[in-house]
C-alpha cells in the first residue's frame, strides 16, 4: 500500500492523517466534505493542497463531494489509491456506505476508524431515540427550554416547535429554518464546569443530543448528570459491515502492517497526538 485516501472531517482523521504522513514512502491524501457557510468550492469540484498543522505536514487535502459511489470509484482509480479509511463522522453514514461499495468494485483494502459511542450509566436520564425527527416528537412532553447540540445542518428538524425555546449550538451560522430560541457559535472540547454553566444560565430543561462519542464533547452529559436534566439522544445509523477499529493508533498499524513500514517509523508516528 503505497497511496492511502482518508475520508475526514473529523479530529480523529486529522490526527490519523499526521500520524500516517510521517510513514515512509507513502502518500496520504485526506478528503473533506467542505460543508462550511462559504466553501471554497462548490460541489463536485476539488481543491488539492498542502496543509500544515504547527510544524506538522499532514499530507494532501481535497475538498468537496465526489458525486456518488462512482465518483469515487473514479477518483479512486484515477488516482491510483491503494488503501480507503473512512473516518468520518459516525452520523455520515451516506458516505461511509459509498465507500464501502467503492472499495469492493475497486478491490482495495478498506478499513474503518469508528470511535466508540457514549454509554448510559445509572445516573443518566437518557431517551433513546432512532431520529432526529422521534426527537422533535418527545420534546413538547419533556421540557420547554431544551440545548440542541446536533449542529447547524439538523435544526429544521426543530423549525415547527414554536412553542418550545431552543439553546442552539454550533461551528458556524445556519443556512435554514431553526426553531425560536438563541443561537451559541462555539467550537469544543468543552469542560464540565463550562457546560453545567451553560445549563444553569439558560434554564435548561433537557439536551439533544447525537451519540457521535468521543471526549471532545462528552462535558455535557456529565453536566446533565449532575445537574440532573434528561438528554434524548440519538441513535447512530447503521453503517456497512467490514473491518473495523475504534483508535487511531490501530488505524496507523493497519497502514503499516499494508505498506511496510518500519516499526522506527511507526513509532514516530504515534508519538504525535
């Protein structure tokens, strides 16, 4: 394995890809969705360059949709790539479907990095919910003041709740309808004590929430423990079958293991976080 493509978008592809760039004689290209207020391109169209994080080059970066799985099965031969990791967002599931069917017209190893998804303890109020949509439905029985914490691309799912006052969270303004409520531009990790602030300033009642995982944003579930608030979460959606790993150092040994690598190299690779 000699050229590797990461599907991005998230801190663990990031991370990954500075790990994988440091490996020997091997080229990694990370794809990303480019879904920001104002992209660069436009969908379909590309954007190659080099990105650099401190003194660290994590290799080359291409932005924007690759139209479908046989987009990506073009990109994939045209560019003569010899090993996928999709690690995407564990709600992308549209993309991680397309790239395991692009994988297996193309006959090239295609490997998952999943992190894994948060764990109900006896202390949460959790309801699980199968959608965003299920959501909407169980609020107006459950709170008044609710903080959403599912990003800018879902809040019409809210949009017709008029009733209900909404703390809004997310990277970026939105781009479409959104319930009444206020809109909160941050970017996490966020601590406990900064979450559970929140929570008290604004009289939250309940969060909604999407099982995406990980500690960047797990603060608010240890807030909504504490202060005692229930949270609906969302269920992830079902992703294909295939070879799968939950850390980005199991990611980094299955491109070496493909390519060859040195264990000197890998080492200097998983020294970087």
């Amino acid at each position: 394995m000699k050229r590797v493509l990461i599907l991005g978008g998230t801190s663990d592809a990031r991370i990954l890809a500075t790990k994988a760039a440091l490996l020997s004689d091997l080229t990694v290209i990370t794809s990303l969705a480019g879904r920001t207020q104002n992209p660069a391109v436009s969908a379909g169209q590309v954007r190659v360059g080099q990105v650099q994080i401190g003194q660290v080059q994590i290799g080359q970066v291409r932005v924007g949709s690759f139209g479908g799985i046989q987009g990506l099965v073009d990109y994939l031969q045209a560019e003569r790539i010899d090993g996928l990791i999709d690690a995407t967002h564990p709600f992308a599931a549209q993309i991680s479907w397309h790239a395991a069917a692009a994988a297996e017209i193309v006959k090239i190893p295609h490997l998952m990095l999943v992190r894994p998804a948060w764990e109900k303890t006896p202390a949460d109020r959790w309801i699980e919910v199968e959608s965003l949509q299920t959501a909407a439905l169980t609020l107006p029985h459950l709170a008044r003041r609710i903080f959403l914490t599912i990003g800018r691309q879902e809040l019409a799912a809210f949009a017709h709740l008029s009733d209900l006052w909404f703390l809004m969270r997310m990277i970026e303004p939105p781009t479409a309808a959104i319930p009444p409520g206020l809109i909160l531009l941050e970017r996490g990790p966020f601590t406990e004590a900064h979450e559970q602030a929140r929570l008290i300033e604004y009289e939250i009642e309940a969060i909604v929430s999407k099982n995406s995982g990980g500690d960047a944003t797990d603060a608010k579930l240890k807030a909504a423990r504490t202060v005692g608030i229930p949270v609906v979460m969302v269920q992830r959606p079902l992703l294909p079958e295939g070879e799968q790993v939950t850390t980005i150092d199991a990611a980094l040994r299955w491109i070496a293991n493909r390519s060859g690598v040195a264990n000197s190299d890998l080492t200097q690779g998983a020294a970087i976080s």
